[in-house]
C-alpha cells in the first residue's frame, strides 16, 4: 500500500479523508490543527482524536510525513546544510543561514533541475524528479531550527516554475491562517523566468519574486541560461512592466497596490558579464521596472571556463549601477566551506551511491 502523506493537504481534504473513512467532518479540521498549528510527528500523538480514528487513519495507509534530515554539515559561519530524504526515495538538500535577527531557510522544489544553468552544480546534475508539497514543506516542517525562521527562499535546488503545482500548493499551507499562518511577505520564490508560471504565480500568490537575471544581453544569456531560449529576458521584463509592484512608487498605496518585492539574481563572472557595458545594458533592462539588483559571488565549480571576480570589481560592478539609480546589493556568501552557496547545491553524489 502506498503511503499518503497528510502534511500538504487543506482542512477540506483532509475532511474529505475523515469523511470517506466513516468518520464526521470535523475530524478533518482536528487533523489540520494538530499538522499546522503543533506540528506532530506521528498520527499517535493527535491525541484528541479516538483509537479509532488513528488507528483507522494508519491501516489506511495515511502517515504525517515528517521525515527528519538524515545529515547535516555545519559552516564556519554558522550555516547549515540539511540532507532530508524525499517521498520517492532521493535526497535534497536545504540551507538554513541565520543572520542577527533573521534566519532564512533555502528550500528545493526538484531532485536536480533540467534547466541547465551553466554555473550551477544542480544543473550539472540533470533532472531527477520533482518534490511534492509535502516534500517541499517538510523541509521547514522538521527543520531543527524550525521555530526560528522569519524568511523562506525558493532558491535551492530545482525550477520552482517548473514544479508550479507542488510550489503554489506549499506557499498555501505556508501562508494560509489554517495553516502556519506566515506572511508572504516572508517568502521568495526565485525563478528563471519560465513563461507558463508567471500568471499563476502572480495572480495566486503575493510572495516576493527573484528573476535569475545573470547576463543582461540576451544571446550572451543564452549561453550560460538555456532556458532564455524558450522565454527570453526582454519578454519577462516587459511582462512584468505589467504588472503594479513595477509602478508602486508611481501609484499610492492606498489604490491597494501590492508590496510584493522584485529583485534580480545576478552572479558577477570575470570577463563575462562584469564591464561597465554589461552594467549599461543592466541599466537599460531595467529601465522603469521597480526593483532591487542583488550581485552574487560566483564559486568556481569543476570542468567550467567561468570563474568569479575580485571584491574591487564587484564593488565598481555595484557602484556603476547604484550612481545610475538602481538600487543594488553585493549578498553575503554563506556556507562556501560546506557547499552551500548559491550554485553548489547537488545531491547527484548521493543519488549515484543510493545512500546518504
Ligand atoms: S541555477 Fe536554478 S534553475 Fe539553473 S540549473 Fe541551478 S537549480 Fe536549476
């Protein structure tokens, strides 16, 4: 018998599973609390709910779906990796980097990723499968350091466009009062830009969004991010000149303009992306969209002709664009010592040996 996950699912689903095993309605709503609100581990200690009901729900083949991690590496810096196991057998991993008051978790939405990003150790991995929602919120549910977090960042590995089902339906639990309630204003979802996710994404949600920018020319983009081929840069910028976050500071707020944030991802490469044309052809880009720039240190990775800049160039990189009106920032890199900075996630090691 296949076992189904209750961690992912809506007080109404999970009355419709009260209801079908013979059961009244409301212990569906008793179900959603003791997941959501006290984060249990197993269906035994739902302790208001009868024998019965428990004992029903288990021969059913119904389990909580909490799976802690099965390893952890800690940074220097005080980040640190998780290796948690996923429902059809693999691993991903997932960052938790605490920073003074705050305390951001990377979460993966995919086993790998088939987007092929030219800088990034996942992508080298290919594709393996895509999370569920209960996969995906078991990242955070049984995260040690769960009760500290004030931000979530869809950055880890895998396209969460590309995964848009199991995404949206954890951004639910996520943000719904039923479920664990957080804003989301606490949540980014960072993405390529695959064109079959934006309308969903921004009509069904107000989380923050992050483009993965990286070049700003879009046949030089292409070499690095095969994914602009599909959808180019110039079609999501225009596509996002649509929308009211990109006008906000035109428009009062009273006119219930949404204050979802937009940044770019941009990984400073030497000789690639790092002139001051490419930060004037940033500048063009970019040119009446309301967002912020984060620059990235790139860590080199085997078997690529890519390689990072110095902290001069980065600095001149940030300054040029800051002069020029947009609002740019140099983002801490974290957990370099254990692999854990943007674009060295993979698991493909792991996956190859069957065991973590
Ligand atoms: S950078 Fe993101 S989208 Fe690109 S290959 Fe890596 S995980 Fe996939």
């Amino acid at each position: 018998m296949t076992t189904q996950h209750l961690i992912g699912l809506t007080p109404d689903e999970l009355q419709q599973v009260a209801r079908r095993l013979g059961f009244p309605a409301f212990v569906g709503k008793q179900i959603a609390d003791w997941l959501y609100k006290k984060h249990v581990e197993g269906i035994d200690e739902m302790s208001n709910l009868s024998k019965k009901v428990r004992a029903t729900l288990q021969s059913e083949g119904y389990a909580v779906g909490a799976r802690k991690p099965v390893k952890c590496q800690r940074s220097k810096d005080g980040t640190v990796k998780y290796l948690f196991p996923t429902t059809d057998g693999h691993f991903v991993e997932t960052v938790y980097i605490p920073d003074k008051e705050r305390a951001t978790l990377c979460v993966s939405c995919q086993v790998g990723c088939k987007m092929k990003c030219a800088f990034c150790m996942t992508g080298r991995q290919g594709f393996v499968s895509s999370l569920s929602a209960a996969d995906i919120l078991n990242q955070i549910y049984s995260l040690p350091e769960r009760d500290t977090l004030t931000n979530i960042v869809f950055m880890g590995q895998g396209e969460p466009f590309d995964n848009l089902d199991a995404v949206m339906r954890a951004i639910e639990v996520l943000t719904a009062e039923w479920g664990h309630a957080w804003s989301p204003k606490r949540i980014t979802v960072s993405t390529v830009g695959l064109q079959k996710g934006f309308d969903r994404f921004l009509n069904e949600s107000k989380c923050h969004l992050a483009i993965s920018l990286h070049h700003p020319i879009p046949s030089e983009r292409a070499e690095i991010m095969p994914a602009e081929k599909a959808f180019g840069i110039k079609q999501i910028v225009e596509l996002l000149k649509q929308q009211d976050f990109c006008t906000r500071r035109k428009m009062p707020v009273e006119q219930g303009v949404h204050q979802r944030r937009l940044s770019f991802e941009y990984i400073v490469f030497q000789g690639i992306n790092d002139s001051i044309s490419h930060a004037k052809a940033l500048l063009r880009l970019l040119d009446g969209l309301e967002c912020r720039v984060n620059l990235i240190r790139f860590h080199d990775i085997p078997d690529t002709p890519l390689h990072g800049v110095d902290e001069k160039r980065m600095t001149e990189f940030r300054d040029y664009l800051t002069s020029h009106g947009l609002f740019t920032t140099i983002r801490a890199s974290r957990g370099q010592d254990i692999f854990a900075a943007c674009g060295l996630l993979s698991t493909a090691e792991k996956e190859a040996e069957g065991t973590p």
